[in-house]
C-alpha cells in the first residue's frame, strides 16, 4: 500500500482482502498506474529507511506476483498467506 501511494501517479489506490479456504487468504493492492513500468526491484542499503516491504512480502507470503489490475489498468499486487492458527 505505501508504495502505491509514494511511487505511483495514482489518484485512487484499492485494496482487498479475501478468504481463499479456511487456511489461506489473499491481499490485493491496484494502483492506477498506467506507465507499464511495473514493481522495480530494491536492493536497500543497511541504513535505508524503507525499500523492504515487497522483501518483507516475499518472506511471508507463500506466494506472490504482480498483474495488470482489471480494475484499475494499473498495477495490481498480490499475495497469498496462510492465515494463523
């Protein structure tokens, strides 16, 4: 969500949240950007203030990726997470 919000021209940012079955859920954020340049990788330094929330995602997630919103044309994040027990 923060990288939609500081590193994309968007106007409107979308978020859901889903159930896939009892053990697993799925995050969406769609951005509206239109540039086609998707998610650049970051490599942050050790004194960096942020550039680690997709490192973060990739860590926790059992599966992630990046699409072509339908609903906004722009970029469309996802991921899939067990929930807790």
């Amino acid at each position: 969500m923060t990288n939609a919000v500081l590193h994309t021209p968007s106007e409107r940012i979308l978020c859901g949240v889903g159930r896939m079955t009892d053990e697993r859920f799925r995050l969406e954020v769609h951005d509206g950007d239109l540039t086609g340049r998707g998610i650049p990788d970051r490599c942050p330094g050790l004194d960096d203030e942020g550039g680690r929330g997709l490192l973060l995602l990739r860590e926790i997630a059992d599966s992630w990726g990046v699409t072509r919103s339908p609903r906004t044309g722009g970029n469309a994040v996802w991921a899939s997470l067990a929930t807790a027990l």
